[in-house]
C-alpha cells in the first residue's frame, strides 16, 4: 500500500482523488497522515515533498498533528 501511494504521487509533490488527477488539498493530507503513521510503525517511507506541499502541512497542520508529519520534510 504504500508503494501504491507514492506511486500515485503528482510532479507537484500532492496526491489527487484517482491516479491522474489534479491534486487535491484532501487528499494530499490524509495521504500524508497514512504515510507518517506507517513510518511511525517501523515501515520505510520516503517520499518527494515540494516547497508547496511543505507549507499546506505547516499551514494545516499545528501541535502535535505537525509534530507527526514533521518528520517526513
């Protein structure tokens, strides 16, 4: 699953709601939660985030929901 995720990774560094599509802010943050949650249960997981993508989780994102996702910029 998480390959499937990066996988699916837009060229602008978001996830979008099909394969193709354009990203979407949704989408983006709960692909994000999955992926952070799993690196925090021992799972590898490295992924490309854009300047964009790193202000929306700063922007969205405060106290210990930040501190979660943190680790993957």
């Amino acid at each position: 699953m998480i390959d499937l995720l990066i996988s699916r990774q837009n060229e602008d560094g978001g996830w979008g709601w099909w394969p193709k599509m354009p990203t979407a802010q949704w989408a983006t943050n709960h692909v994000l939660k999955a992926l952070k949650f799993a690196s925090l249960e021992g799972y590898k997981v490295s992924i490309y985030l854009s300047p964009d993508i790193r202000q929306l989780v700063s922007d969205v994102y405060t106290g210990f929901h930040y501190q979660k996702l943190n680790a993957l910029m």
